[in-house]
C-alpha cells in the first residue's frame, strides 16, 4: 500500500489516544476511591501522576502536527488528526477533573466526619462507562456507539441536579459542615463535567466518521 | 437571444467586467461550460466515458488524477485542440456559452481565442518578451503601435510580471526564469481577451516561489476569467480552486466545491486518491 508508513503512524497515534483514555478512566477511579476512603496519600499521587498525563497528551498534539506538516493529509486522513488533537485535550481535561476531585478530597482531610453520599460513586460510574464507550467508538469509529453517550450524560446531569438539590438541604441543616457539603457539590460538578468532555469525545468521533459537525447535547 | 447578440454579449463580458455583472443574470449564463455525455476515442481506444459536467464562470476549476485518468485529454476537447491528433473521435456535447462546440458552424478559430492556454513547461516564442504578448493582437490584424503597447501592458500587468519585465520588454523571453517566463505566456493568452483559460499544470516544472507567485496570479485572474487548471499538486488543488473535477479511467468520478471534496470525498475511490491510498 502506498503511504503504509503514514498509516503506521496513524494507528500509533490511535493506540496512544487509547492508552491516554484508559489512564483518565483510572484516575477518576482512583480519585473516587481516595474520596470515600479519605486517603490523601492516594490523593496527592493523583494531583502528581497529572503530569505524566499531560505529557501524553501533548506527546499526541505534537506527533499529529507533525503528520499534517509533513503528510499534508485530506478528507478522513486530516479528519483523524484533528480528532485526534482534539480527543486527547479533552481527555486532558477529563483528567484534571480527577485531580480537582483529589484535591477535594486533600480539603476534606481525615475524620471530616461526614458521610459521602453514594451518588458521587453511582455517577463516577457511569461516567466511567461512558469512557469504555467513547474508546469502543473511536476504536471502530462507530457512530451509533457515540449518540449512546448523550443519553448517558443526561443521566450524570440529572443525577448532578439532585446532588446539588440535596447538599443544598444538607447545608440548612448542618450550617457548620457547609465548607465540607461545598466539597461534595464541587465534586458532583467535577463528575458531570469529566461527562460533558465524553460527549464531546463523541461528537468529534461523529465529525470523524460523517465528516459533519453533530451537538450531542442537544 | 440571437446567436449574434450572444457573441456580442460574450465579447463585452471579456471587455468589461461589469457589464458582464449586470447582463449575465439569467438562468445558465453562470457556466461557461456545458459537457454533457462526452466520450472520446484515439482510434479503437476510449479515454473519456460520458463525461458531464458544468464549468462555472469566474472560478477555477481543479481537474485531478492518476496519470492517463484523461483529464489533460478533457482539457484540450474544450477548445478542440485534440482534433490535433488525427485519430481522435468524440460523442456527445460540449457547449461553450450556449453554443456546441463540435458543430459543423462553430469556428475553431474562435473557439481558440475564447478559450486560451498555458501548458506545463513555459513555452514562449524565441522573440522579444514585447512580441511574444503582441504576437497575437498582431494575428488579428491589430497594427496600430500605440494599440499594441497598450495590450502588452495591460496584459503583462495582469499576469504579475509587469514590474519585473516593463525595463527589458524587447530582449529575448528565452532570457528570463522559467516562472517570469510562464507568466509572460499567461501574459500572451491575455492578450487576445480570452474568456477561459485552460492551464495544463501550470507549476509543474517551476520552484516553490515561482509556483506562489502563479498561484496568487490564478485567484486574480479569476475576477476577470474562467480558469480549468490541471494539476497533480493535490494541495495546490485544495488552495486555489473553487471547484474540483476528480478523474479516474477515463470517467469523472466527482465533482464537488473544492471545500466537501477535500474535507469530506463522497466516493471512496476520490477519498483513496487524495489521502494517497493509490495513484
């Protein structure tokens, strides 16, 4: 095949955009883990290990400038890098969303005395689902695998309403606690956002595939 | 519109560009090409099938593909100069302006001054660069002096070389860089007020700041003309044209605005082309 070296390089690059998403996933896994254990050890290895997850994505930024400066790629060819720049910034994104809950969990401390609600987990499990989906679409660049996202974060977005809705009652009813209770609402918005980044995973998997821009928020 | 009046029409749109603006609103008059269902034979072989397509005026026109897809042959069909090769046969239209070019009526003669062409190696005449522009007005009986400095430099300003030749416009062409020189070639086809201008990879055989200095002058020209320009530079293609004609065997497999077609191919075999997958 012609060009066989310039696909190479794509699957490569394809392979360390996977590598990127199953790192963001474990540290949103980890972060939540640190959260109900309140282990701020655990956390402070979160808010560290961020930068060697900056370092990939900046790794796949430069590698597919790179291609377009050289390849001088058209249609699907230039379609994969730009998703491909655009993936793994989000996935970056994702990433320091994870750090700011781990960070959550350091102004928590030990013995905070309160008790994290369970939504926190149910809703950083669906959005780690969201993200074993997102990397299935990209890796078959499956557009009907991409829509499922969107009702995925509709579910983390009614789920982040009602948490919101609770920690408001919760702070009426023990004013004391409210630097604590904001801690678990910042957490609530730091999950619904690392979901909102997913969709839009999604929507670049569309513009991939279709060549179109698609809104999976609407 | 008589057939009359339409020449005229043509002739003052090539004159005056804004007359042209004011007169050419009705329906068909924004294509200066018309090919419908052409096929074309040397001898027993078939190098075009039922190619149909609509040039639009005052675009450029990209025309690509793999070597011996056709699409040099689909050029010079549009203003007839593959009848050069004897055993060329042709079916199905082409009309330039509303008129079948391949009717017995039609004049070649004026078919070439309409329709002008710049080839792939600079070619000009071992003359002066003044009379290489002037060779043509000269043709048609222009002889008046002053006339004719007026064409040479209207035309040698149109082509971007003005600057650069305006102090040696009677020493040989042959002296100047092969991008001055293709410039003084498009220079010559302006000369003679053409409507379309067919260019036969026009870059092909000029350095990177020769090619730029073409390619600028291509987004010019087209204010004043019709451009179809064949080219293997892909991205050369995708900066300068509005339209872009993909060729492949013979046939036009897309044709799209420049913009989808190089963003978002519909047919797999244009989108293996341009990423490279063959050719």
């Amino acid at each position: 095949m012609i060009r066989a070296h310039f696909v190479e390089e794509l699957e490569d690059l394809k392979e360390q955009i996977k590598d990127l998403a199953v790192d963001t996933k474990y540290s949103l896994d980890s972060a939540i883990h640190a959260l109900y254990d309140a282990n701020l050890e655990q956390a402070r290895d979160i808010i560290e290990a961020d930068a060697i997850l900056d370092a990939k994505e900046e790794k796949i930024n430069d590698e597919a400038v790179l291609m377009i400066a050289k390849q001088q790629p058209v249609a699907s060819d230039l379609r994969r890098l730009v998703s491909a720049i655009k993936i793994s910034s989000d996935l970056e994104r994702m990433a320091d969303h994870s750090t700011n809950i781990a960070k959550a969990t350091l102004h928590l401390g030990e013995g905070h005395g309160i008790k994290i609600t369970p939504e926190l987990r149910e809703m950083a499990i669906t959005a780690m689902d969201m993200v074993d989906l997102a990397v299935k679409a990209f890796e078959y660049e499956d557009i009907s695998l991409a829509k499922k996202l969107a009702d995925m974060d509709d579910v983390i977005d009614k789920k982040y309403g009602q948490i919101v809705k609770e920690m408001l009652e919760l702070t009426a009813i023990n004013p004391e606690q409210i630097q604590h209770i904001m801690q678990m609402a910042y957490v609530a918005r730091y999950i619904e956002r690392f979901a909102d980044h997913i969709t839009n995973i999604g929507e670049n998997i569309f513009y991939l595939v279709k060549g179109k821009t698609y809104d999976l928020n609407k | 519109m008589s057939k009359v009046m339409e020449k005229k029409n043509v002739e003052t749109s090539v004159e005056n560009n804004k007359v042209s603006a004011n007169t050419s609103k009705k329906a068909g008059d924004s294509s200066v090409f018309m090919v419908e269902n052409l096929n074309l034979w040397y001898g027993a072989d078939q190098a075009l099938y039922e190619v149909s397509m609509e040039v639009p005026e005052k675009k450029v026109t990209a025309i690509i593909g793999p070597s011996g897809c056709g699409k040099s042959t689909f050029l010079k069909t549009l203003n007839r100069m593959v009848e050069m090769v004897p055993i060329v046969k042709t079916s199905g239209e082409i009309k330039y302006r509303n008129e079948n070019i391949f009717n017995n009526k039609f004049q070649k003669e004026y078919l070439r001054t309409k329709v002008g062409m710049v080839f792939q190696k600079p070619n000009p005449f071992p003359k002066s660069v003044y009379d290489n522009v002037a060779y043509g007005p000269r043709i048609h009986g222009i002889k008046k002096k002053e006339v004719l400095d007026q064409i040479v430099e209207k035309s040698l300003k149109d082509a971007a070389i003005w600057d650069e030749v305006k102090d040696r416009l009677h020493e040989n062409a042959y002296g100047l860089s092969g991008g001055q020189q293709q410039r003084v070639c498009i220079a010559r086809a302006l000369a003679v007020e053409p409507d379309v201008i067919l260019m036969d990879e026009p870059t092909s055989a000029l350095d990177p700041i020769s090619t730029a200095k073409v390619e600028e002058l291509v987004q010019e020209l087209k204010k004043k003309y019709s451009i179809i320009i064949v080219t293997h530079n892909m991205q050369q293609a995708a900066r300068i044209s509005d339209k872009t004609a993909f060729f492949l065997n013979g046939e036009l497999v897309e044709f799209a605005d420049t913009n989808n077609l190089f963003q978002n191919p519909q047919d797999k075999r244009t989108e293996d082309y341009i990423t490279g997958r063959f050719g």
